[in-house]
C-alpha cells in the first residue's frame, strides 16, 4: 500500500506535470474551447477526462517498459529525445529566419 500512496511521488509528479504542461498547446487548446463554447465545467471535465486518460497510458506503459528495460537507458533515452527535439527546434527556428 505505500507504493500505491507515496506522498512524496504524489508531489512530485504534480508539480513536474503542472510546470510542463504550463503555458503548452494544451493549456491553449483549452483557452480557444472555453471562448469558443462559453461552457467552461463542460471543457473543464472534458480536458481533465482527457488528462486523467493520458496520464494512465503513460503509467500503464512505464509499468510494462520498466520490467523490460532497466530505468537508467530509459532516462538516458528520454534525455537523448529532449536534447534532440530542442536541436530540431533551434534548427528549425534559425532556418526559418533565414528564407
């Protein structure tokens, strides 16, 4: 039962989440659906319904993954992913402002 509720896990994953998601296309996505529908408890259980399912592929998946292949290539992996998408980001910018 202490794995299922580790409060220490249980901050960390909300405030790592709530910094990541801040200001992101989904944030914006649901600003455009409240102005757009005037209905924002309805955008609101919609993007949290969507969240929470998100969410729950990601834990199913890291549970499968992890029996499989031991957590430090999977760091590795995620931060060879992050540093790759900022370079294609910074090329992309910096081509971009050249044509």
């Amino acid at each position: 039962m202490s794995n299922l509720l580790n409060w220490h896990i249980i901050v960390l994953a909300f405030t790592t989440l709530f910094f990541a998601e801040m200001g992101d296309k989904t944030q914006l996505a649901v600003i455009t659906l409240v102005a757009d529908s005037k209905a924002p408890l309805s955008v609101f259980i919609g993007a949290s319904a969507a969240l929470t399912v998100v969410s729950l592929i990601g834990v199913v998946f890291g549970c499968a993954v992890t029996k499989l292949v031991p957590t430090h290539f999977l760091k590795f992996g995620a931060g060879i992913l992050f540093v790759g998408i900022g370079l294609y980001t910074l090329w992309e910018t910096f081509t971009g402002m050249v044509r």
